[in-house]
C-alpha cells in the first residue's frame, strides 16, 4: 500500500511509518517544512495542500496535533490544541474527498479524553462522549472528518489511551522519580488509566488499515488499571518503593489545575471492544507483563 501520514514525526508517526515500510509499505510524509524525497509540504493553518501531490494514495493516517502535556492549558494553548486538530482534518478530509482516486481508507486521530472523567464506568466505543474540554477537542476533531465520510471513504477514529514507552510521553517523564524511589500514586490513586504500549498502538492502526472497520475504535489495552496499580506495579518492576501519595495541589502548581485535573486527577475505564470484536491480538494486555517487556529489553 502506498499510505500518507500526517504527524509523522511525533511518537506514534515516527514508529508507525518505520513499521509500515519495513513490512514493504510505500510511506510518504506530510511535512510543513521543505520536503525532501517521501516528504510532501502542507500547511493546514493556511490550508495549503495541492492534490495533485497526494492523488493515487491507498491510504490516509492522520496524527497531526499539538500536544497537550508539554504546556499549561492557557487561552492561547487551548485554541492551538483545538485549532491544530480541526485545521490539519478538515484540510486532510476535504483534500481526499476531492481525489479521482479517493484513498480507500482515512484512519484518522482521536482519543480517549472524548469520554471525560467517567469514575468507575466501563466504556465501550457506544458509550454517550464527555462534556470535558478535551471532550469538546475530541468531538471537533473527530467531525472534521466527516468530508472523506460523506465521499465514501471508509474512516476510522483512533481514540488512543496512555501510550507506554520508555523514549516518550507520560512513561517516559514518570521513570526518573520512581528510579529514585520518590514515585507515587496521584492523590487517591482511583482514577482509571487506559494504556497501551506503543508497539500494540502501530500494530492496532497497521490492523485497521486493512480491517473493514468504520467510526470509533478504542485503542486501549484490555485490561485497564486504577493510578494506585499502575504506581505499584511500575514501582515492582522497577525494584523500587512508591509509599508516598503525591497531593494535588503540587501538579496543579506545576502544570496548572486544569491541566493537572485532565491528565493526572480524572481517568476513564475504556475496553477496546472494536479490536476485540474484529480478532485484533494484543501483544501486552496485562500491565506488569507490558512494562517488564519494555523496561528490561
């Protein structure tokens, strides 16, 4: 398959693409610098895209959005996380749906954040979305697809968990303080946490590329873990203690409340039952198996 990808450099992308082109694919690159060979330019702020450029692509992997870790959730940042989703969909949604050859496939971003703070509730991918801000983000971001939907283009929505990998994203920032013995749950430690490895995440998106697969899809582990279990389990692999709670009000200085509230004080119990339901085989599906793969290579 000849497959497009946006986001490309980030975690998911950078892995996913080097997945895909060792296993033969054709891989090109949207980049919003100067392209170089498998690189095509695009600029979704100011919607450039030529299709000419894109046209005879099989399919369409949309990863494009700034993150919402790195920054506190100030006026400004909010509107880029929003505006930096909607923008690069639309722009990426209209752009195929214009194509005498339309792609045969859009799996294009989303996320678990669409359900909001659910406590103990199991999720499914039928399951009423959140009010949430990152709810709002997620639902935009997801109807902004809804061109290549309407061209008949088979469209996916990655809703993607907490991606465990040791190079990046939250694994990474935690294991400096629990290598040190200093780690610990968050406050009560009930919160929900939705994982998935980051291997399991690029063999998910690679299975629905081919997989006759429409709307929401979970990409969550089977078997979610509460923060306090997760903090153990972390602490037990790494042969180190975690005792001490971390209260609330130390992230929230940090990274601002609401910000701190959305990441680390609220979580959702998510099942991937699309994957489930479709015979996806998950690599790591219990936690402490998953992190000793990835912390004792």
């Amino acid at each position: 398959m000849h497959i497009l990808i946006s986001g490309a450099s980030g975690l998911i992308g950078s892995r996913l693409g080097a997945h895909l082109e060792v296993l033969g694919h054709r891989v090109t690159r949207l980049v919003r610098r100067h392209s170089n060979a498998n690189e095509i330019s695009w600029n979704p702020t100011s919607g450039h895209l030529n299709p000419a450029d894109i046209e005879g692509v099989d399919a369409v992997v949309n990863l494009s959005g700034a993150s919402i870790a790195e920054k506190r959730w100030t006026k400004p940042y909010k509107k880029e996380i929003l505006d930096s989703r909607v923008q690069s969909t639309t722009l990426l949604a209209t752009t195929i749906a214009s194509l005498k050859a339309k792609p045969q496939v859009f799996l294009s971003g989303s996320a678990i954040g669409i359900y909001g703070d659910r406590s103990d509730e199991v999720l499914n991918e039928s399951s009423p979305l959140g009010n949430s801000f990152m709810s709002d983000v997620c639902k935009q971001w997801e109807s902004a697809a809804s061109p290549a939907i309407a061209a008949g283009i088979r469209t996916a929505f990655l809703r993607t968990g907490i991606v465990l990998t040791p190079t990046g994203g939250a694994l990474k920032k935690q294991l400096p303080l629990f290598k040190f013995g200093l780690g610990g749950k968050f406050a009560s430690g009930e919160q929900w946490q939705s994982w998935i490895t980051l291997d399991d995440e690029v063999r998910a998106i690679e299975f629905l590329l081919t997989t006759q697969v429409n709307g929401a899809v979970n990409l969550t582990a089977p078997n979610p873990v509460t923060n306090s279990e997760f903090t153990k389990t972390l602490a037990r692999v790494l042969h180190r203690p975690a005792v001490l709670p971390i209260p609330s009000f130390g992230p929230k200085l940090l990274l601002g409340r609401e910000l701190a509230e959305s990441l680390l004080f609220s979580g959702q119990k998510v099942i991937p039952s699309v994957l489930a339901s479709q015979g996806f085989i998950f690599t790591h599906e219990r936690l402490e198996e998953a992190l000793r793969s990835l912390l004792h290579k």
